[in-house]
C-alpha cells in the first residue's frame, strides 16, 4: 500500500520516528540500522516502507534499503516471527551479516539477537536458506564443505542422533565427500 515516505522528519524515539509528509504525521517504526543513518531532525528524509495491518492496529515500518525492506519480508514470511522479532533482527545484524549467517547455516550468530532462541533461529535458516544469502558468492571450497558438513550433521540429528555423536561421526569423515555419500559414511561409522 504505502511503498515509500518522503517528508521531514520531526521525531526520533527508537525505535520509532516521525515523519511530517505535507501535513500528514506517519510514525514508523525502523530497524537500529536504519535509525543510526537518519539524518537531524528537521531534515528531509526518504525511506522504503512495509505497511503491515492488523485486526488491531495498522503499522509502517521503514527502510534505508530496498535490501533492508526485502530482507524484513522474507522474515515475516516465516511462521512465529513477526513484525517485531523480524526488526529485532535487523537491528541486531546487518542484511549482509544475516546472509552470511543464513549461507553459512550459523545458527550461532542469529541466536545472540534478543529474543531469538535456538529453535526459532534454526527455523529462521531453514526457512531463508536459498532466499536469502544465496547471492554471496562462496568463499572458496571451504565453505562448500563446511555446507556439506553443516547438512549431514543435520540430517544425522534428524535421523535421532543428537549432537555429540553427529560431530564425532563428521570428524571421521574424508576431507571433501559429498552429502549423501558423508551420510552414508557417518551411519556405518556410527552403526558401529
């Protein structure tokens, strides 16, 4: 509905701001990436918006980047993050450091955003795995094996294995084998 907001802006309150757009006062609420980039209050400003409405409530929320903006809708597209825990996100880490975290599978990085726990970190980078990051290009052939490793260990933890046997079955794998044959050979080895 409302793509983009052209005004001045007359308020700053992270995470929400104010803009004064001919008359017309719009809060919006924006992500710490963009809220640090804003310019003084009384100057003229242009964001990129996704207009989110509710039973409740209808809400604007801004972007710097058309990246930042693409980035909060494949976020909200997953089931249990909403507007807000995909702006905590955001505000939390750079588009191109959750790319990296989403290529590099890193559960880690993304659970160090308040409110993100492991579960919901790990849905988050099934759910954007080839969505989001699949542009970075990869960093030589480690990071292919290391995306081979990083999905047979998680087929192992699917099979029921937990987490310890799974890295202990990787660690005596060859350098370099594929997924399913890496599967293969980390069932025998584990069949054990």
């Amino acid at each position: 509905m409302i793509g983009k907001l052209t005004g001045t802006l007359l308020e700053k309150n992270p995470p929400q701001i104010l803009i004064d757009c001919h008359g017309v006062g719009y809060e919006v609420d924006v992500p710490m990436s963009t809220f640090y980039n804003l310019p003084a209050l009384g100057e003229k400003i242009s964001l990129l918006t996704h207009f989110v409405v509710r039973e409740d409530a209808q809400l604007l929320y801004g972007f710097g980047s058309a990246a930042e903006r693409e980035a909060f809708r494949q976020l909200v597209k997953i089931s249990g993050i909403g507007p807000r825990t995909a702006l905590s996100v955001l505000s939390g880490m750079s588009v191109g450091d959750l790319a990296q975290a989403v290529t590099a599978q890193d559960a880690g990085r993304i659970v160090k955003v308040p409110g993100i726990g492991k579960k919901t970190a790990e849905r988050l980078l099934l759910e954007l795995k080839g969505k989001l990051g699949a542009d970075l290009p990869l960093a030589g052939g480690a990071t292919a094996v290391g995306d081979a490793a990083s999905d047979i260990q998680q087929a192992l933890m699917a099979l029921g294995y937990n987490e310890k046997d799974a890295v202990a079955a990787l660690k005596a794998l060859p350098a370099g084998v594929g997924v399913s044959e890496g599967i293969k050979l980390a069932l025998k080895a584990l069949a054990k």
